[in-house]
C-alpha cells in the first residue's frame, strides 16, 4: 500500500489567525499526513482559548491524518504569546519553524510545505531583514529563481516581480528575468499541473501596453523581443505583450492557462476580487510543492473563533494535487 503524502504546516505569526487555522484542520477528513511545526504549547493555549478540544501528539505524523488530533513538530517560542498582540521577540521563532519546515522537505521527511500567514513587518521591526516567504525560501532552498503564482478557480496569475516598491519595478524587468520567469512558469505548468503545453497571457508593464512607444518602451525594448524569442526557440505558446486592463476579460481568460503580471498590484487585485478567500498561492521553481493561503494574519481575528480555513483548505489540497501530479510526470 503506498504511504500517504506528508505535509509540512507552519503557522506563521503565532499573534495570528495562523494557530487558528491549524487547529480548525484538526476536524477536517484529509487524505494526507499532517505535520504542525509549530509550539505545541502555543496551540493548547489557543485551543483553550477558542473552546476545541484537539490531542496534540508531539510527534510527526506517521500515518493520515484523524479526526480530533494534530501531530506537532515543536519549536518553541522565545516568549509566550497573545492572541492579536505582535512580539519582536518571537520573530526568530517563525523562521526557526519554517526552516524545521524547509530542512525536512529537502532531505524526504515532507512532501510539500504548506504555510500559515506570517506579518512580514514584526520580523523587520526585530532587525531580520526578510521580505516575504517566497524570498526566504528561495535563499533556504539555494534557487536561483523562484515565481510567485496565484490561483483561483478559472485564473492563475503568476508574477515577473514580487515585493519591490513600484518606483523599483522597471529596473528589475530584464530581458534575462523575464526568460528565467517564463521558463520556469511554463516547466512548473507543466511538472505541477500536468499542462503539456500551457497557455500563457503576457501582460505589457505600461498602460495599453505602452502605446507603441508613447507611454513606454518596456513592451518594445524587453517583452517583446523576449516573448517572440522564446516563441520561435522553444516553442512557448506566449499572447502579449497584452494591455492589463484588457487582458483580464473572457475573451483573453477563456482560452488561457496562466497570466503573467509585471507586478504585484497589476495581476493580484483581479485575482483576488474573483477569489478571495478562495484562492491559494504557490511558490514555483522550488524542489519541492509549496502553497499558502492567499490572505494575511488577520491579528484582529486571532482567538476570536471567526476566522475562515477556506484558504487554507484549499492551500492544502492543492498541495496535495501537486504532489500526486508531480509523482506521475
């Protein structure tokens, strides 16, 4: 009988709705084994807190998973935590859970890594210089290049930028990124999500495109020339360089597998208006599967018993098709 696929869950920001989210999972039916790295005593106090009754076993999970129970990685805070209060201290912990995290997808421990919402600001406050997960796990994992990919039902929507301030954003669209992006969209496409040859819609970065010229020369100068080259030398099925105010209807969408935004307000805001809540982010590039959900830690939320596990469900079972997709090719 084979195993079941094992996932690694980190919680992200224990001040959160992170701890929240691991423990609503422990009703869920899964067809996967469950690991939470995680403080085990930060999930009893948040279990009290919230009126569950969850068995923290303190061991990674051996088998799948069952109802009423979450099997914990333990990593232990710096300091104890309260629900919607962020502390700089405990800053080192949520790397030292994703790195737990990352070390056992790499050497086969894990299968996939799913992640809670982390707040990218207190672990700045605490002198870490960090810049979001899909950076960080990069540098852990020694890729060279990773894409950030959204994807809601009818709509993926991955990234030629991340997190950059938008006066940044030109500079870092090269034609050598761009190649990089686009390769490894449609390799992941395809290892991923069994897409033979995927579909990919390529937005300009200027408005309309740039107007031949008029608004911009990003579209004439870089995408464009990228795009045709890697038509003809590789035999990518690219449309673009494609206004993005356009882009984003049924006549473009219904034929398409993926978009590629510039950045992250250009493709994010339309993915999100048509799936919040219901959409998962995937790390792209990396060794292994990664997903997240696709919301924030919602400090306001935590304890509270009112935060959704839609995202998070999702996140999980899109892992899981990745994982299965990923053993057949």
């Amino acid at each position: 009988m084979t195993a079941p696929a094992h996932l690694a869950l980190t919680p992200g920001e224990p001040a959160g709705i992170g701890p929240d989210l691991c423990l609503a999972l422990a009703a869920a039916e899964l067809p996967c084994a469950l690991t939470v790295v995680a403080d085990p005593d930060l999930l009893a106090q948040r279990a009290d807190e919230l009126g569950l009754a969850v068995e923290l076993d303190t061991h990674p999970a051996t088998e799948t998973h069952r109802q009423g129970r979450l099997n914990v990685l333990p990593i232990s805070l710096a300091r104890p935590c309260r629900s919607g209060q962020l502390d700089p201290a405990n800053a080192p912990y949520v790397l030292h859970t994703l790195d737990a995290a990352i070390d056992g997808c790499i050497d086969g421990r894990f299968d996939a890594l799913v992640t809670a919402p982390l707040h990218k600001g207190v672990i700045n406050e605490a002198g870490i210089a960090f810049t979001g997960h899909t950076e960080y796990l990069a540098e852990r994992t020694g890729t060279a290049n990773v894409v950030m990919m959204l994807a809601t039902e009818g709509l993926r929507v991955a990234l030629a930028t991340t997190h950059l301030a938008v006066s940044d954003i030109p500079r870092h669209i090269t034609r050598s990124s761009l190649r990089q992006v686009l390769r490894i969209l449609e390799r992941d496409l395809q290892r991923w999500f069994g897409l033979a040859r995927p579909r990919i819609l390529v937005a300009g970065l200027n408005p309309h495109a740039g107007e031949g010229g008029h608004l911009g020369r990003e579209e004439i100068e870089i995408i464009a020339p990228v795009l045709e080259e890697l038509r003809e030398q590789e035999h990518m099925q690219l449309i673009g360089p494609l206004p993005a105010d356009t882009l984003f209807t049924p006549r473009y969408l219904d034929e398409a597998d993926a978009v590629l935004a510039m950045y992250h307000d250009q493709g994010l805001p339309v993915l999100k208006y048509k799936g919040f809540g219901r959409a998962v982010n995937i790390t792209l590039g990396l060794p292994f599967a990664r997903t997240s959900v696709d919301h924030g830690t919602a400090l306001e939320l935590a304890g509270s018993g009112r935060a959704s596990d839609a995202s998070l469900r999702l996140a999980i079972a899109t892992a899981l098709k990745m994982v299965r997709q990923g053993c057949v090719t």
